[in-house]
C-alpha cells in the first residue's frame, strides 16, 4: 500500500502529533507499506529529504507569504479553509506519488478536500488527535474556564478565538471551521485516538458522514529498552524515589496544582519537574523541587525509572496524555487528573489513580496514600506495564492498516 500522511509540522518540530506521524510512518514501512509524509515547509528546511528511511516533503502555502499570519514563523499552521498555493503542490504530490491513502493529522487536509473523489483517487483517512475539528484553539476549553466547552456555536467560538490569534485571524479561523462543515464529508474514515477526542468531534462531523473509529495512539516500540540503556540523568536528586513530572510548564498542565499539593504532602519528597518552558510558567522557588528543561526524550525515559509515582494533573481535557504510558512502560504508578484521554491510559485502583483536576488537595492524597504503600505501587507499576504494551507501535498499528483497508475495500467498484 502507497501512503501519504498529511501533517502541519514535522522534523524538526516535534510534539506529540508530529511524534506519533514519526513512529506510524517507521511502523507502516517496516510492515512493508511505502510512505511518504507531505508537511508545510519553513525556514531553509530543504523541500525534500529523507528521514529515518521515511520520505519527507515539504510544501508551501500562500497563507504562509502573509506578512504577521504566524506569531511564529518556524510554526505556520495551516488555515481552516483549502489554500490554493498547498491545493496546487498537493495535486502535484499525488500526480507523482499515486498512493492508495491520504492519511490526515491536523488542518492540511483542508488543502486535499477539494482534490478528493469518493471513488477515484486515494482514500482518505483523518486522525483526531485535538479537538481542531470544531474547535478553533483546538483545545474545546474556553480561556480561564473550567472544564470542557459546551461544544462549537459561531457567536461562543468567535467570542473565544481572538483570545489566542487575535481578531483578525481568530474571526477568520473561526469563518473556515463553520464554512468548511460540508468539506468534511470528504473523508472515507474518522480515527480518534481517545474516548474524549472521539466524543469531542462528533458534532463537528456532518452528518450523514463517516463515523469515528477508536484507535488508541501509539508508542515507538522498545521506549522500556531505552529507559534501561540511557545512563542516570545528571539532573536528577541523588536518591531515587523522588515524584516526576514531564510536559510543558504551563498551567493548563497543572503544574501549579502540583506545586500546591507538594506544599500540602505528609512525604516532602524531591519533585522533578522535566518540561518545556513557557511564557505562563509558574515561578518556581522551592529546593524541594528540581526543574531541567528541555530534557532529551531517552533521558525522560531514564528519569521515569529512579521515581516513586509519575504525576500527570492537566487541568484542561488531555486528548490523550503520552507521559501517562511511557511511565507505565517502565512499571511506574500513575496518579493523573481524572480527565479526557487520560481516562482511557490510567485505569483507576490498578494501573494508577485519578484525582478531580484543580484539586491539590486531592492530588496530595493521592500521592501521600501510594507513598505510605511500595507494595501497592509495584502492583500498579506492573499493571501498568501489561497496559502501556498495546500501546506500542508494534501492536498498534496493525489496526490503522485494517481501516485503510476497510476504506479502500468501499471504495472499490462493485
């Protein structure tokens, strides 16, 4: 099978999404699938090459020739609505490549809608990986609001937009959601990579149209390999046992409710905060709390192993929570907040615990109680492993094969 995937960014920017296009692209093609990845080009990133074995091509958008779009040139999503400039590039890309699939992660599939046909051409499948579906700040949260928004309406998400891109362009972001409703017909499938991704995109779907398939994400494969070959981190205490957290540090992580549960803890163990900084970074002053930024992913994988519990107490609707399993790889308890898709990857009372978001109280209970009991932790870190293994690659992917399949099967003539 001839694939293309479809992705706003790619190497070298690496988050999530563009990690999990990474690891299905080297899992497709060790199956023996041909792959080719078709991302927005920036910056002087050659228009093609090949990495990790897995052939890249970069594309430009006449969205991206506006001066002041991007607030971030290294970034330049693409829009809600086909832009001609990627439509044009992406017909060429097709006429070249001739795959069997277009495999869709974010708003690019936008630029394909209009290159579609339900019977000629590739089949198209989309993963939701966010709430981008509907949802203009791609989060399905409206700003200092607790919980989950009530869902898409134009004058709710043309109130809320402006707060991230401004007025100009949240107004237009939010025109091209509504406007392109019908476009989305023009997908064969629908895969959501979480309970609550699937349940926070179905509205955003026309309807009659394709259904949602419930496809966990994936890991790559031998991340528990990686943990055990990658020497101690140097920033780590000097003892293990320490608590451990990995993301950004941002307050939608709930890292101010894990600084205040920590103050709150009968245990004052050391803290680990491993993370990316942001511009809403709590200001932290604690010698009970060690920070490292911007840590390399197999020294992450190593700091999993030396920690007591993981803690994962995002406040806002986690599409999935990807530090949740590489934890559990290594057999560490997880507590998390009992929200989105880490409902689906911490099974509460026996891989980890979920606690209410925002409640440190709650969190350092939760975190005081595991600590009182190693013989509880080592149950779940087991449990936890046997779980976070259907999430590998390995095991995976298979099942997005099997809708590939499933689509090009309805596509073909009687």
């Amino acid at each position: 099978m001839r694939i293309v995937q479809l992705t706003n960014f790619y190497h070298p920017v690496i988050g999530g999404l563009e990690q999990y296009v990474a690891t299905l692209s080297g899992e497709l093609s060790r199956l023996g699938h041909t792959v080719t990845v078709v991302t927005l080009g920036s910056g002087d990133l050659p228009a093609e090459e090949v990495i990790d074995g897995i052939r890249v091509i970069r594309i430009r958008s006449w969205t991206q020739r506006l001066s002041g779009f991007y607030a971030d040139d290294g970034r330049p999503f693409h829009p809600t609505a086909p832009d001609p400039g990627a439509v044009a590039a992406l017909r060429q890309v097709l006429e070249r490549e001739r795959p069997d699939v277009v495999h869709s992660h974010n708003w690019l599939q936008y630029s394909f809608f209009p290159l579609y046909h339900p019977r000629r051409g590739p089949a198209h499948v989309v993963t939701l990986h966010d709430y981008g579906l509907g949802c203009a700040r791609t989060t399905l949260q409206r700003p200092g609001q607790a919980g989950q928004c009530a869902g898409p309406r134009l004058d709710r998400c043309l109130s809320c937009a402006p707060g991230q891109y401004g007025v100009v362009k949240g107004a237009a972001i939010t025109a091209g959601l509504f406007a392109g409703r019908a476009l989305r017909r023009r997908a064969d499938r629908y895969i959501a990579v979480s309970t609550a991704l699937a349940e926070g995109n179905r509205q955003s779907i026309p309807s009659p149209g394709a259904g949602i398939t419930l496809l966990p994400t994936l890991v790559p494969n031998g991340l528990e390999a990686l943990a055990d070959a990658t020497a101690r981190p140097g920033f780590l205490p000097p003892e293990d046992g320490y608590l451990m957290f990995a993301g950004a540090l941002g307050p939608h992580k709930g890292v101010d409710v894990l600084l205040e549960a920590r103050r709150r803890m009968r245990h004052q163990i050391q803290l680990v905060l491993a993370g990316t900084p942001r511009e809403d970074t709590p200001a932290i002053d604690d010698d009970g709390v060690t920070v490292a930024l911007n840590v390399p992913h197999a020294q992450v994988m190593a700091a999993w192993k030396g920690c007591s519990v993981a803690v994962v107490p995002s406040v806002w609707n986690e599409p999935l929570g990807l530090v949740a399993i590489e934890a559990m790889l290594v057999r560490r308890p997880v507590v998390a907040s009992d929200v989105g898709g880490l409902r689906d990857t911490v099974e509460h009372g026996r891989t980890g615990l979920r606690v209410p978001p925002g409640d440190p109280g709650a969190l350092a209970a939760a975190l005081d109680g595991l600590l009182d009991d190693p013989a509880r932790r080592q149950r779940m870190g087991e449990a936890g492993r046997a779980r976070a293994l259907r999430f590998e690659a390995a095991t995976s992917a298979p099942g997005v094969v099997a809708v590939f399949e499933d689509a090009l099967r309805d596509r073909a003539p009687a």
